[in-house]
C-alpha cells in the first residue's frame, strides 16, 4: 500500500507507527539518501553532470550545491530526475519484491504519491491537515518561515487533489493520542486486505521524492 501527505502533515508519524504494529516500510527519501552514499553510481554521475562542487569534503552529497543548481535551471532539474529517479525505483521495487512470499503488510512511503501516482497499490493512505495547520507546524516546529512554509506547500498537490486518490483518510490536525486509534483502525483494514499472488509483479515505475535540498521528515505530531 501506498503512504502519503503534504509536507508538516506528519506523515512520518504514522509511517513510524505502522512499522511498530508490524510494517515493512520502503521509505521513497530514505532511499534516495542510500543510493546517494559516497562511492555509489548515483553519486558519481551526479558529480559528472554538475561538478565537483556537489560532494562535500567528506564524499558526501552536499544537498544545498546541487540545489543551487537545479532550483533555477529546469533542464539540470530533469537531468537530476533522470540520474536519481530510475535508482530509486529499481531499489523500492527490490525491497517490495523481497516481501513477496511473506505475509507482511509493505507500506511504500512516498511524500509525492499523489504527483506520481503508482500502479499496483492495494491501497492508498492519505494522512490529512488544514494546510492551516501544516503552516503552523512548519514555522513553529522546524523553524520555516511563513512564507517559505506557505511557498513549499504551494509546490505540492493540493489537499483536495490528494484525498480524491485515498483509500483511506488519516486526520491528523489533532495530537497524538488522537492519532493512535485511527492507525489501530487502519492497521485492522491493511491485514485484512488480500494476500497478493506468488507471481505478482511490481510495476517498475520511478516515484518522485523530495529534491535535494528538501528538509528531513516532520516531526511528531504538535
């Protein structure tokens, strides 16, 4: 199944939450920061098209070089996608396939899932806020400027364009303790959901993830 919300909707609570009740989760920023280890092919060719500049002194990525590049130039933009987005794609493929014969539930976590919908999901969380809320919780839990906030916000799928894809709707405009029996409720459904058949097949399709310069996973619920 598929796992998803806007930036500050606290997304990565539920996805921590799911993976204490039992999920295997493939994590779409997670693995771009693995292909992305010093010495790996995603690396090198990224220093091949944009410079040396983009490895820090200690070979790792420098996130914010390349995001000085791509953020004002659309065609580095589409060369980034085309170097790091087939990477990623092939290794959460990898790491669903490894789930085949278990009866594990494999929760893909994909903050753009909506932008780049992907076929063969058994079902499609949504995890929803007041974009209200999901400002606030930018300013006042991971520093954001309010127009910095309201600007990346702005860059993703609208709130309505997102529920119009769920399966299921997680409301997390409230703390944590109201977020607890939700996931219980949707935990019940995901392990009720069908076993998929020994021959079944992810379709090889790249997911959009967060760009480079994009910051780490929100916080807890506020």
């Amino acid at each position: 199944m598929g796992l998803t919300g806007g930036i500050g909707s606290g997304k990565s609570t539920v996805s921590a939450m799911l993976a204490e009740r039992g999920a295997v989760v493939v994590d779409a920023d997670q693995v771009v920061r693995d292909v992305q280890q010093p010495g790996s092919p995603v690396l090198e060719k990224m220093a091949e098209r944009f410079g040396a500049q983009v490895i820090a002194e200690d070979g790792s990525l420098d996130r914010a070089a390349v995001a000085a590049v791509v953020f004002t130039d659309p065609d580095a933009l589409k060369d980034l996608n085309a170097i790091v987005h087939p990477a990623v794609g092939a290794e959460m493929n990898r790491q669903v396939m490894a789930q085949r014969d278990t009866d594990r539930v494999v929760v893909m976590d994909i903050p753009l899932l909506t932008e780049n919908p992907r076929e063969g999901l058994q079902a499609i969380v949504v995890v929803d806020v007041d974009p209200e809320v999901q400002v606030r919780r930018l300013v006042e839990g991971r520093g954001f400027g309010e127009d910095d906030a309201r600007a990346r916000i702005a860059k993703q799928a609208t709130r309505e364009q997102r529920l119009a894809t769920a399966t299921h709707v997680i409301d997390n405009s409230g703390t944590l303790d109201d977020l607890v029996p939700q996931v219980d409720r949707l935990w019940s459904a995901l392990v009720a959901l069908p076993q998929l058949p020994a021959d079944w097949e992810m379709p090889v399709r790249p997911p959009k993830v967060e760009s480079p310069a994009e910051p780490p996973a929100e916080p807890a619920t506020s």
